[in-house]
C-alpha cells in the first residue's frame, strides 16, 4: 500500500486504519517504552509535587478562554 493508495482512500476508511495501526502498536512488546521513560515521569511527578505544582482539568483550562 502507497502513501498515494491511503491518500484516495475516504477519511471514514483511513481513520479505520489508523485505529487498527494504532491498537497493534498497544499489543506489541517490541513498541514498549524504554526505561528512561519512566524515569522522567517520575522524575516530573516529583517536581509537581514537590513544588506544589497547579494543575487543572481540560474543563477548567476551557473556561479560561
């Protein structure tokens, strides 16, 4: 399949195939993050918490506009 096959394809189908391309990737172990992965989130969640970080739900985040 090209680029240009996907490209004639109607966005129904291509958002279908997108979806399965996407949902193969979650099963796969050889997709897996690597460990320095986990190691900057935690490292981040750290810094939030320590400096008593705000954080706002995208709701709140809508009513600021």
């Amino acid at each position: 399949m090209s680029i240009n096959d996907i490209k004639n394809m109607p966005i129904q189908e291509r958002m279908q195939l997108m979806e399965a391309l996407w949902e193969s990737f979650v099963h796969d172990d050889a997709t897996s993050s690597p460990a320095w992965h986990k190691e900057v989130l935690d490292n981040r969640a750290g810094i939030m918490q320590k400096e008593n970080v705000k954080t706002y739900t995208l709701d709140e985040l809508k009513q600021q506009r």
